[in-house]
C-alpha cells in the first residue's frame, strides 16, 4: 500500500511540474534568409568574462549575427584579436586542441535541458559535442555543420553553417530556441560569454541562456547516410591474408524526423581504434576496467544510462550486427539499443558467447524533475538476464536535489556451469544534495540483495549489504586574482553486510589548489578498515580474507603555461592488501606525464609510472616494475592524420623455463578523410614479449642461454575503405 502510494505521488508531482512553464524573457526574431550580412547591425555584442567570473567586459569587441533559412542556422563572428591570439594547430575531428576558440550552443528545448555545440578554431578543425542535464560533453557526436576561417588585420571572422537535420526539435513553428555564445583566449585562459551564465547555476543555465526565435517553417528533409566500408587483414607472423564476409561492412544513418535518429551497422570493424593503455592488473581482484572508445557505443550513451549505470558496453565484444533508435522531445528523450554478439572459442573453450543484448530507455523531464527507466536484457538459448532501472531527480528547492533509483534483476542461469541460483536481485538506494553557495553536502543510503545480477553491468555479483555515506565539500573557481580555484572534499562510507557481522569504514578526503601562473597541486587521501572477499557466483567460487587496515596518501602537481610542454608528476604512498599474499604490506607509486603540441603538425604525450611493492619476488609477482605509455601525431592537414603509439610494462612473470621481462605494444595508423564520412586508413599493430631462458625455479640466474629474444603475441597490417553515401 505505502509504494503504491509513494509512486502515485511521484506521478501525480512529475505530472503537475509539466504544466509549469518557465518565465520566458524578451525573444530575438532571427532574420531569414542565408547568411547574415555585415552590413547589418549586431545582434550580440555584450560579452562579459565569466572565467575569472568578475562579470568585467571583454577587453577585445564581438559582433555576431545569427539568421536562418529553411535548411540552416548561420552564424557570423567578427572577433578582434591581437598579439596573444593563439591560432592553434592542424587536428583530426573531435580531437581537442590549446588554442583560441569561439563557440555557439544550441538549445532547441530547455525543459530537456540538452545542448549542441559547435566550435570555430583559427585553422579550422571540426569539432562539436552535446551537453546533457548532467553538464557532461559527449564530443563523439558529429553534425555536418561546417565553417570558414579568415584573418583580416586585427579580426577574426568565422561565417558558420549550422544544418538543421541534425538538431532534435519539435515540428511546429514558432521555434523558441536559446543560445549561448562563448569566446575562449588560451594565452589568458579567460573565458567570454553572451549572455552572462555559468554551469554552477544548474538547470538555469539552460533556461537563462538568450532566447532567439525562428518565425518561418523549417524543411523536415529526412537525413539519410549509407556508408559501406571494406576492411583488408595481413597476418605478418602466418605470412598470410584474410577475407570473409566479415571483412565487408555497413553503417546506415537515418534520421525520420529532427527528433529522432537511427543508426544499424553490419559487421562493424574497429581496426582504427587504438589499442587501450598499458595497465597495471597486479593485486587486482576484478578485471580491469576500461572506457569505451568504440564511436558506435559512444555516440548518444547518456540515452542508455541512468544513476546506477548499470550497462557497461564492453560486455559487448565484438557484434555481427547492432542498432540504436535514440528520440528527442520537449520533455522526453527515449532509446532502444540492440547487439548481437559474435561467439569466440579455441576448441570446447568459448571464450565469448554469441548473447543477444537489448537496453530500452525512457527519460522524461521537466525543469524540476529528471527520470529514467531503463530495461536491460541479455539473453540466449538456455539463458536470460533482466535488469530494470529506476531513476528520479528532483529539485525540490533551487541546488536542492533528492535522487531515488530502484534496480530489479531477473537471472537464468545459462547452463550447468553456471552455479548461480534463478533469482530476483533488488538495489534501492536514496541520496540527497544540498548546495550552500560554495559548500555542498551529500547524503546517501543503499540496500543491495545478495543475489543482484547485472550481467551487463562491469561487475554485479556481491554480498547483501547496506550502505550509508555522507559527503562536505568546499569549492571556490574562476576567481580573478593570482589563485584561479581551490577546493576541498572528505567523506565517510559505512557497510553493514547483513549476512555476517563484519563492517567497513571508510574515510576520503582530497584537497587541490590552481593558479592563474598555470600550475596545480593537489592531495588526497583514504584511510579504511575493509572486509576482504571475492565472489565469482557463475563459478560458484567464494574466498574471504578478513577485515584488514589500510590507506594511503596521493599527491600531484602540474604545470601547464606552455603549449610544447605540458606535464604532470604525481606519487602515492601506503599501505595495499596484497591478495596473494593475504597481507598488508607497503605500496608507492610515482608518475610523469608530459604533453605538448610542437608548431602546427605535431603533437605528443607520453606517460610513465613506476609501481613499488613491499613483497619479495617470486615467479608469480613482481615488486618493482614500470609501465608506459606514448603516442605521436602528425597532421599535416585537418584531413590527414598519422598517429603512433606504443606501450610497455617491464612487470616480470616466470615459467618452468622462461622469464618473461617486459611486454612492448606498438600501433601505427593513418588516416585520410577524402571527404566529409568518407576515409581510408592503413595500420599496423603488434605485441610482443621480451624473454630470457633460465634452468629451473627458484635458480633465477641459472641461465640457459645469455642471449634473450622476443616472441611475437600478434602482428596485423590493415586497409580500411570507408564512403558515404
């Protein structure tokens, strides 16, 4: 009786909220009809410094004109400039640069509180991006908007077309849409905008941006985009070629309307993705955790996402064929994701099994309320995991927010191997937020069943528990003046599990300070009393090690004034539970990371960190090792680009007969775009172990044969032909 209540009011309060209207400000009528002529009278010159936010006027003018037609917005930006304007580079799209920019953000809704934004560098890269409620950029999005850049004296003037297919938007006119106009000068690193308004205003933001309006009809002309691709593989270790029809691929777009966008792809190849980082998966209990950089998954994932996150896209390893319908409206936003999964076996061994997976997502709001339903299935012959979310923001006072997410899991189990029960899992969990000026305070609670299974999900499988944590937290950025931000965090988590009666503690604090001299430091740190165990339910398998003390201190600088050398430097120091040793002992770690871009065409980074363990060393486990990371680029033009990279860990393992003394990883590829969504990429990737022979454990020097040699893991050359149609 008491949910169905609580949901009726849930419902009855998010109903109520859709009929209140936001106070709407004096609208600007753009003009139709093509481009803006200079000759006309600005509309948008009033910029103001919101980073330091002093609220001072631009020192250097801004004219911008906006108008339509019945295809595109324009935009005109006369921008004076003077010796410390920094042109930038050459960069491939999405790819983000150190450079002066001007940017528009769209906003054709401000109940969905969503945004698209189009930048305008002075050597004319692309690069565009969405904003959601969450203030979260997702730069995998791509328009067809376009632009051109001149240099005239002391003016810079960027002429802007914006299509309209892109853009999600009801059919009807009037359109009441906003914008927000920003100017960024890197060699300041201050930011100018039209009109005055700063994410730390939270949902406002969007709804105190300048209102524009467009009076005539708007072509609905549904988008279409076919762009077929060929992908040829050379072995180079079995000196041999392969071609099947999986070599041959497709990727479809098709928007039906300016709200909605459909996207199906056959075969998809992800060649001329780079390898993932090196990582360090000593003393780590659970697979390694890696983001997604597969544009097909990356592209509009806030659609699929709620506050438990509950879906994790490199469960997906590599689909045959996978489709994604994502929507639009004034007060929702909607999505249905479909993978199927190809299968991966040597001999009886599957590696990877052929599962279908489905997400479904439903996403309504108003400006006070945000909610997300979300339903999750994995499935195949014999085997069915479910997952249903449940999410609801509401800002019941300005920078006052209750959040309440429910998740429900349905299992059965796929065969005999798998050990876990048929179940139903449960996780409810409450948390409130509380903004007072520069302080914030957050509350939360959590209630997790023993038997949640979120197959989709990184990791699901734990003990029943109840969770309680509170959160304070100091911050003041964009100040004028020498110090630019500081900031200060500490926290306390409890964890009652309810099946035993062992407890965790555990406190965190972080503290960081930045200057307008372009250097950082910071700090942080954890001290936690911890219960140690391990569950792999699908294998029946259970280890505890006990509740032990641990904790550690982290700390980091960085200076970034100068665009060929920015870096980083930053050290651990501590104590880890060690879980083969099932012991604490002593860990540090120390990195560098360095940066830069070098005249127009190159740029690089690197990093290195050296990890040191307090345990002797055996065949199995290392103590001190090293692991690094570097990539170089060279473009020489916005449409070309050759990236390298290669990868390292010196962590050492030994067998009956081997010493296996460093991993080297090394990828090369080249990219040229003959056309907008049409491209050619040639790569090369390989891996490969360093060895040394040796007699026999534990005579480590008893050595065989002085001489070490490598032993290839793999090595691909590959051709890839992409055309849109």
């Amino acid at each position: 009786m008491f949910c169905n209540k609580f949901f009726w009011s849930l419902a009855l309060l998010f109903a109520v909220s859709m009929l209140i209207c936001p106070f709407k400000l004096n609208a600007l009528i753009l003009s139709y009809g093509g481009m803006p002529d200079p000759g006309d009278e600005p509309q948008f010159t009033e910029f103001v410094r919101v980073d330091p936010k002093d609220g001072e006027p631009a020192r250097l003018s801004n004219r911008v004109w906006l108008s339509y037609d019945d295809n595109n917005l324009y935009m005109r930006w006369e921008a004076e400039i003077d010796s410390t304007f920094d042109r930038g580079s050459y960069r491939a799209r999405d790819q983000w640069m150190e450079a002066d920019f001007v940017r528009i953000k769209v906003i054709t809704s401000p109940a969905s509180q969503y945004g698209y934004m189009y930048y305008a560098f002075p050597m004319g890269s692309l690069l565009d991006s969405t904003r959601n409620p969450d203030f979260n950029t997702d730069s995998s999005w791509d328009s067809r908007y376009s632009y051109t850049s001149e240099i005239k004296g002391n003016l810079w003037i960027v002429n802007m077309c914006i299509p309209f297919q892109d853009l999600r938007f009801r059919q009807k006119p009037p359109y009441e849409w906003k914008v927000i106009l920003t100017r960024y000068e890197a060699k300041t690193r201050h930011f100018y905008r039209y009109p005055n308004v700063t994410i730390d205003m939270k949902q406002d933001f969007f709804y105190q941006a300048a209102n524009v309006v467009l009076t005539n009809k708007i072509s609905s002309a549904r988008a279409f985009t076919l762009i077929p691709y060929f992908v040829k593989k050379y072995d180079l270790m079995a000196k041999e070629s392969s071609f099947d029809p999986d070599n041959v691929g497709l990727d479809l777009a098709y928007n039906p309307s300016n709200a909605m966008k459909l996207k199906v792809t056959f075969n998809p190849d992800f060649s001329d993705v780079p390898l993932d980082s090196e990582r360090n998966t000593f003393n780590q209990k659970m697979p390694p955790y890696y983001s997604e950089n597969r544009y097909f998954f990356t592209e509009d994932i806030d659609v699929f996402t709620g506050l438990g996150s509950t879906f994790y896209s490199r469960s997906v390893m590599q689909p045959h064929f996978a489709l994604k319908l994502t929507g639009n409206a004034d007060w929702i936003s909607y999505g249905l994701l479909s993978a199927f999964d190809k299968e991966s076996r040597e001999g009886n061994i599957i590696y990877n099994h052929d599962d279908a997976f489905h997400i479904v997502s439903l996403k309504p709001r108003t400006k006070d309320i945000q909610a997300a339903f979300l339903t999750h299935f994995r499935h195949n012959t014999g085997y069915l995991n479910l997952a249903q979310e449940n999410n609801l923001i509401y800002q019941y006072l300005p920078k006052h927010n209750l959040y309440l997410a429910a998740i429900h899991t349905w299992l059965d189990p796929r065969d005999e191997d798998d050990l876990r029960d048929r179940a139903w899992g449960s996780n409810y969990s409450a948390a409130s937020k509380h903004e007072f000026g520069d302080w914030d305070l957050n509350l939360g609670f959590s209630d997790f069943s023993g038997d949640i299974h979120a197959d989709m999900d990184y990791y699901s499988d734990g003990l029943a528990a109840i969770d309680y944590n509170v959160s304070l937290s100091y911050s003041r950025d964009s100040l004028p003046g020498y110090l630019r931000s500081y900031n200060m965090h500490v926290s306390y988590n409890h964890t009652n599990y309810k099946d035993r009666s062992d407890v965790d503690h555990h406190v965190n604090w972080s503290a960081n300070l930045s200057s307008t001299a372009f250097w950082g430091v910071w700090a942080s740190g954890f001290l936690a009393e911890k219960f140690f165990h391990f569950l792999d339910s699908p294998n029946g398998y259970f280890e505890e090690w006990g509740t032990h003390r641990i904790g550690s201190i982290y700390y980091g600088s960085s200076y970034y004034k100068y665009p060929f050398l920015r870096f980083n430097l930053n050290g651990s120091y501590g104590h880890s539970y060690i879980y083969a040793l099932e012991e604490t002992r002593r860990s540090m770690f120390f990195s560098f990371a360095a940066s830069g871009q070098l005249g127009a065409n190159l740029s690089y980074s690197t990093s290195s960190t050296l990890y040191h363990y307090d345990i002797e060393k055996t065949a199995h486990q290392d103590d001190i090792f090293l692991i690094s990371d570097a990539q170089l680029r060279i473009t020489p033009s916005n449409n070309t680009q050759w990236t390298s990279g290669i990868s390292g860990s010196t962590y050492q393992t030994e067998s009956t007969t081997l010493v296996n003394l460093m991993r080297f990883g090394f990828y090369s590829n080249f990219r040229w775009e003959i056309r907008p969504g049409s491209a050619i990429y040639l790569g090369f990737k390989t891996s490969q172990n360093r060895m040394e022979r040796i007699a026999e454990i534990p005579l480590r020097y008893s050595i065989l044969d002085s001489s070490t040699f490598w032993r290839k893991n793999y090595a691909t050359a590959y051709l890839k032909v992409s055309y849109r149609i």
